[in-house]
C-alpha cells in the first residue's frame, strides 16, 4: 500500500467511524479502538505502508487532525 492512499483511506473512515460508536464514545474517540475496528472490519492493510515514523504514528496523526484532537499531541 503507498502511503498516499492509506492517508486518504484512514482519513477517510475516521470520519466514518464516529458514527458506529455510541454518544459516550464519541465524546473521547480512541486510535487503538479505531485500530481494533479497521482490524474487525478488515480494513487493517490501510495501516501497512512504509513510514519514516511508523505507520501506526502517522495513521494515528491522520486520526487525530480529522477528529480535532491534535492538543493531545
């Protein structure tokens, strides 16, 4: 997979993603549960690319700009 198109997938379903969790979860979305969700729904191949940092960091990165929650970076 290039890099290019797991960013646009992963920011792709992270925006999707909300919308299977419910209100509670959606207040304080976690990568590694979003990570367990790509594996569930077989979506884990957007997270193997080659990655200077690691893909997971940069995926996680991506989670976070389209969720608003780079203050915790």
């Amino acid at each position: 997979m290039k890099k290019a198109e797991a960013e646009k997938a992963i920011r792709y379903l992270a925006t999707q993603w909300p919308n299977t969790l419910s209100k509670e979860d959606r207040a304080d979305p976690s990568f590694s549960t979003f990570k367990s969700w790509l594996a569930a729904n077989r979506y884990s191949s957007y997270l193997d690319f080659r990655s200077v940092m690691g893909a997971d960091y940069d995926a996680e990165a991506w989670f976070d700009e389209e969720l608003g929650q780079m203050w915790r970076r």
